[in-house]
C-alpha cells in the first residue's frame, strides 16, 4: 500500500474518533487507527543517515528506488552499508 493511503485513513481515523458519538465507537476506532498506525514503515534512524552519507558521497546515485509501491536499498548502498559496517 502507498504511503499516501496509509496517511489518509490514519487522518481519517482521527476525525471519526473526535466525532465519535459513544465510547463504543471511539474505541473502534482507535483500535482502527493503531492497526493503519503498525502499518506505516519506519527505517532505523541509524540508516537514513546513512543514506544521506551515501547520496552526498555519489552525488548521482540514490540510496532508494521505488517500484510497485515499495522503497527497496540500491546494489550499491547495500555495498556502502557493508563497508561501514567493516569499518
């Protein structure tokens, strides 16, 4: 699923438990809002600056590409992820 639907149904999920009219619903809709929240992808913070590393030291390369709605690492940032992880 893209990350632009994910982020739609969790504000969706927000506006309904504030016009929630029982505690019964808000509590579904919190339970809702947990599930759409588990599937957002979050890289380890250690890796984005990796990638930032990367992408200023190979100017041309990308750390990512995205084909069928998913963010996969470049051939080459994994080399420069084992690298760092030698040295």
């Amino acid at each position: 699923m893209s990350e632009d639907y994910i982020a739609r149904k969790i504000s969706n999920c927000k506006k309904l438990i504030e016009t929630a009219s029982s505690p019964e619903q808000k509590k579904i809709y919190q339970g809702y809002l947990e599930i759409w929240q588990k599937a957002v992808k979050v890289g380890p913070v250690g890796e984005n600056i990796h990638a930032a590393a990367f992408e200023r030291i190979h100017t041309p390369k990308k750390a990512y590409f995205t084909r069928d709605g998913n963010t996969n690492q470049t051939r080459a940032f994994k080399e420069f992820l084992k690298r760092q992880e030698v040295e």
